[in-house]
C-alpha cells in the first residue's frame, strides 16, 4: 500500500484515479480548491463501492503556494492532475496557462522537497499535435507549437505546463531524486462518477442535446476515462514509465462520424451533416470559440498510443462502446432535451 495525492480530485479523471487507487487498496489524499466539494466527493465514491473511502482531502489553489506542502509531505506519489480546462475561449490567454503552470511548479516543487518516488503529471494529446507543419501522425517525440499564432490558450498551457515540469525534474542535484511521467490523453469520455459531467463530456452532451447543428470537419482521438486512469496508476509504479510521455488514445474519429455513430443508435438530434468549412469559418468571424475550431478544421490527427501499449502493456477498451455508456448517463442525467 502507498499514499498517493491526487490533485484536483473533484475532477473527471482525477476521481476516477482516486476510485482506481482505492481499490487497489492505497492511502489517498486529495486537492479541492474548496472544501466545500467534500461531501459531493464522498458520496460519488460511496455511490462507487468506497463505503469507507481511505481519503482525505486538503484545499490547494493552483495559482497559490499555500497548501501544496501539507498536501504532497509524507507521499510516495502523486498524480497531478488538476489543470484549468474550458471548451471555450478565455478572455485572456493567461486565465488557462498562469495556473497550469504555477499549478506545476507548486505540486512538483514540493514534490522534489518532499522527496515523492515518482510524479505523474496529467498532459495532453494537447502538448504533441499542434505542429503546424502539415504532420497528419504523432508520436511522443512531437510537441506542440506554443509560438505558433494559431495555437489555442489551452493547448499551450497544456503544452508549457508539461516544459515546465520537464524543466524542474531536469534541474535536481543530489542522490535522490524525485522522477516524473506523463500521460497525453487524446479527447476522455465515459462514466462520470459525479454529478459534474466534466469538460470533455460537455461536448458529447451539446452533441445528444441539438446544440450542434452540423459536424465541423474535426478530427480527434478518443479515449474512455477509466483507461486514463489506468494508464496513470500503471506509469506511477513501473520501472519503465519514469522518464517518458505516454500519448493514450483508443481511436481516432472524424466528428461526422461520432455524431452519426450516436444518431444511428437513437440520439435523434445527434447531425448527420456536414458543416462545409466555409460556414464554419463565417461563424467564427462573430464567435470566439467557432474561430478557435475553425482553426483544426480538416487538420487530421493520428495519435497512436503504441508506446503506451509496448511499454505499459496498457489497453483501450472500444471507444463506440464508451461514447454509448456516456450519451447513456447524460439522457438519464437529462441532458439529452
Ligand atoms: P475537469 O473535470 O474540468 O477537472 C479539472 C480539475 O482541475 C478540477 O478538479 C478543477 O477543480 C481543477 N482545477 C482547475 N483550476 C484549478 C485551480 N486554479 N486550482 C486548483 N484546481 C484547479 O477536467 P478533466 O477532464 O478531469 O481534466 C483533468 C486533466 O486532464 C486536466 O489537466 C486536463 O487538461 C487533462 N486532459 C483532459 C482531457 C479531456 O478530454 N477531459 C484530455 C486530455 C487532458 P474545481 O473542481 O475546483 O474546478
């Protein structure tokens, strides 16, 4: 058994991480930025199977000092986990990439003084595909172009966040050293365990609800939750993940073939159309976040997750499977009127 932090653990994937970890039995400790999500927290495990749920909460702000400390001191681990994460577009760029990145230099901080085994830092497919150099497949080795004027505020706080903690491991003297690894997730759905859909769930949801009129030419990868969450414990421990970026993907998807995948399996106001390009970028002209998307259109993203495979002897379950178990939760929930 070991004692792991797992930050931001009112999130979607963190909680999922945190259900992982307790089931295998470890101590948990968990970052809210208010306290006040405890009993939304508890009762999610509680409703998950952790009648007694081995986890106790502390509250850290990602753009404060205060709290980190008492959180990490007397870990073996921590999955760092919380990141500011919106489908839309910030009024100022540095709303996402000041506390992605001061989030990084406190959790990993203390992480280092506190002499944590191994961090696991929650990335994205985010930080590897926006090249900008006509690159349809990506591997591990590829990172995003934060100079580049057409990439979003997410994808370079996503992006410099990642530096950020590459850059502190790297600069440690002494024998001991705190070592890290990351998981670049492609595009999470599945369950939730809250409440909360979460961010990336929204998207599915706008999808099963007729807020999306017609499928901009996007292409993405997709991965279920609790594969995530997987992939994070498995890198915590194994003798060849400290060091290394994982990307985790199940499938890419072009969004006409999401959206009709969900209609042909009852999601009537799911598209079957295609929004032609040049609509989609007529809208951004008035609309923030049109113009955000306008700006992936027809760009295809290969995201294998080979080395994940290879290295973790990680799996993903199908994803047409996932995306059912999700538009399922959120029509129960009653986000699909
Ligand atoms: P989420 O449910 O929105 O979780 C984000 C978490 O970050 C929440 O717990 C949130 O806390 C916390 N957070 C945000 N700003 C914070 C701050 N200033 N101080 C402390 N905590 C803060 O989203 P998620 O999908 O689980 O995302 C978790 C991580 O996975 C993020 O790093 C995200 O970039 C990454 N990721 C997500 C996807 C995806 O498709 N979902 C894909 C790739 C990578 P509150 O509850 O207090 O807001």
């Amino acid at each position: 058994m070991a004692r792991i932090l797992v930050t931001g653990a009112s999130g979607f994937i963190a909680l999922h991480c945190i259900d992982q970890l307790l089931a295998q039995g470890h101590e948990v400790r968990g970052t809210v930025r208010s306290l006040s999500r405890e009993a939304e927290i508890m009762t999610a495990l509680a409703e998950a199977g952790h009648k007694q749920a081995n986890l106790s909460l502390y509250e850290a702000d990602l753009t404060k000092e205060a709290g980190w400390d008492d959180a990490v001191a007397g870990c073996d681990y921590v999955l760092h986990v919380a990141s500011p994460f919106i489908l839309g577009v910030p009024k100022h760029e540095d709303d996402l990439i000041k506390p992605a990145v001061s989030g990084v230099e406190y959790v990993v901080s203390a992480a280092i003084k506190h002499q944590v085994k191994r961090v696991v830092l929650t990335s994205s497919g985010a930080a590897i595909t926006d090249t900008h150099d006509g690159k349809t497949h990506f591997t591990e080795a590829d990172w995003t172009d934060v100079s580049h004027p057409k990439t979003s505020a997410y994808y370079k706080s996503k992006t410099l966040a990642e530096q950020r903690a590459w850059a502190l491991i790297g600069e440690q003297s002494g024998a001991q050293k705190t070592e890290l690894s990351v998981i670049n997730p492609t595009v999470v759905v599945g369950p939730t365990l809250t409440d909360d859909i979460g961010t990336s769930n929204d998207f599915i949801r706008q999808i099963i609800a007729g807020k999306v009129p017609a499928a901009a030419n996007l292409h993405f990868g997709f991965v279920d939750v609790r594969d995530v969450a997987a992939a994070h414990i498995t890198a915590m421990t194994h003798d060849k993940a400290a060091g290394e970026r994982f990307i985790v993907s199940a499938q890419e998807l072009w969004l006409i073939e999401l959206t009709t995948f969900l209609r042909e399996n009852g999601y009537q106001k799911s598209p079957t159309r295609r929004m032609p390009n040049w609509l989609v970028k007529l809208f951004g002209l008035l609309d923030a976040p049109t113009k955000q998307i306008s700006e992936l259109l027809d760009s295809e993203r290969y995201t294998p997750a080979d080395k994940a495979k290879a290295v973790l002897g990680w799996q993903a379950r199908d994803i047409h499977g996932s995306l059912l178990e999700t538009a399922a939760q959120l029509a129960k929930m009653g986000h699909a009127k």
